[in-house]
C-alpha cells in the first residue's frame, strides 16, 4: 500500500516516474506482440517449406516413368500380352551360311551385303561391320546395320519398330527402356531401339506385312502385329547377355558380354 496522502497532488518526480512506468508497459507489450508475429512468420515459413519438400518427393505427372509397371509386374503379363498382340513364339534363325560372323571390308564382303540376302526380315547375324559396336539406346532414326549385328555378337538384343505405325506403346517402351539402370536394373543397357527401315532389295528393308514390333537376338527372332512392352522385356531380358532380373540366358551370342 503507497504511503502517499490519496488528496496530495504527485510531485514533478512521481510524475516522471509513473510516465516511465508506464512507457516501459507499452514497450514490453510492443515487444511481445513482435515476437508472437516473428514466431508466425517463422511457422508459416516452415509450413511452406515442408509442403515443398512434399511436392519434390512426390513423383511428377510430367515423368513418364512414374505412370509405368514395374518389371515384375510386365513379366507376370508378358504371356497374356503376346496373345493379345498377335506376337509368335521366338524362332531361331539359321547362320549366314559358313559367314556367319565374317566381318565385311575385305572380299568376299567388301560392303554390307544386301539386307535380301540375309536368312530373316530382321537379320540375326551374318556379315557385319568388325570396326566398332552400336551402343544399346534409342535411335529415332535406322542405325548402321553392320555396327548393330556386331553388337548381336556381343550378345545384345533389339526392339526393331515400323515407323509408319505410330503407337503410344512404342513411346512406352521408350520411357521403359530409357530408364537409368540405378532406377530400375532391367538390362536397359544391353538393349537397342529403332525403327527398321532401309534400302533393300525384295522388301527386306522394311518389317514384314501385318508386324509393327520385331524383336531381335543372335539367331532368334520374334515377331508381333502390335507392338507390346510386355512381351519386349520378356524377349530382352532372357536374350540378352547377361540376362536380367533374375532370369537364365536363353542365347547363343558368340561374343557374350563384349562391349556395347
């Protein structure tokens, strides 16, 4: 209780006093309502930043990748897809006669023969280019024939596709196979895409009538009227050396394992 008579008026010292009491109230209000409106901004930074995180994480619409099956899930349909896609069983292909691994640029195979003279519409083997492999990848465009059978040899496999045909399937088997082998192990790196077309004599250079998808190892050969993700990651993964996901090598590359 203040000892001051309630009826005196406050001396020029009370006053001051009282004054810088109460500025020091408002002070400390003002001080506080700062740090509640800092420790909300600061909330509703972290909540942004979280929901960003979120977002990244998350796979993208735009990614092909995101909207495809997994291998496993591809492999249980290979069966019911081959049916569905008018796909014959895998062939195995005769050799080029006593040339079968001859490489060209000396007589009697001073150039790539003609596609016509080879036992199948794709080749499966038979003279081709010694000097170099075609890297396994996408080719939008018909890659060096010669460089591709060597890469046969070597016990890589093809996904060949008639490029008068467009199909969104094709485009899926592209996303697929354009996969890092880090995301997803499916033996991608073993396998070539492209589409067939060519300059041949007796029609050679183009898919036989009715097959839009041929799929392509050393002497084997399989043929589908559509084109099926399904069925290529059946046929790549079992004739391609090394097989992939857990499969046997189903080929008989003469150079397994050679370089791409």
């Amino acid at each position: 209780m203040s000892d001051r008579d309630p009826g005196r008026r406050p001396t020029k010292a009370e006053r001051k006093e009282q004054a810088r009491i109460e500025r020091d109230a408002i002070r400390q209000q003002m001080q506080r309502r700062k740090r509640s409106r800092t420790i909300g901004t600061v909330l509703v930074v972290l909540a942004l930043v979280a929901v960003v995180v979120v977002l990244f994480a998350l796979p993208s619409s735009d990614d092909p990748a995101s909207d495809l099956p997994t291998p496993e899930v591809l492999l249980e349909q290979a069966a019911a897809q081959a049916d569905a896609a008018s796909c014959e069983n895998v062939r195995t292909i005769e050799p080029y006669g006593t040339d079968d691994q001859t490489h060209i640029g000396a007589p009697p195979f001073t150039e790539l023969p003609d596609l016509s003279t080879y036992p199948s519409t794709p080749p499966t083997s038979g003279p081709h280019d010694g000097t170099g492999t075609l890297p396994a990848g996408i080719y939008d465009s018909p890659p060096p024939m010669g460089r591709l059978l060597h890469s046969l040899e070597h016990g890589g496999t093809v996904i060949w596709y008639d490029p008068a045909t467009p199909s969104a399937e094709i485009q899926r088997i592209k996303d697929f196979y354009a996969q890092s082998v880090g995301d997803v192990a499916a033996g991608q790196d073993r396998v070539i895409i492209a589409p067939y077309d060519y300059e041949a004599q007796d029609g050679a250079g183009q898919l036989p009538a009715g097959t839009q998808m041929a799929l392509v190892s050393w002497h084997r050969l399989q043929t589908c009227a559509d084109p099926s993700l399904a069925v290529a990651l059946d046929f790549t993964s079992r004739f391609s050396f090394p097989a992939a996901l857990g499969r046997e090598y189903e080929g008989e590359a003469p150079e397994p394992g050679g370089q791409m």
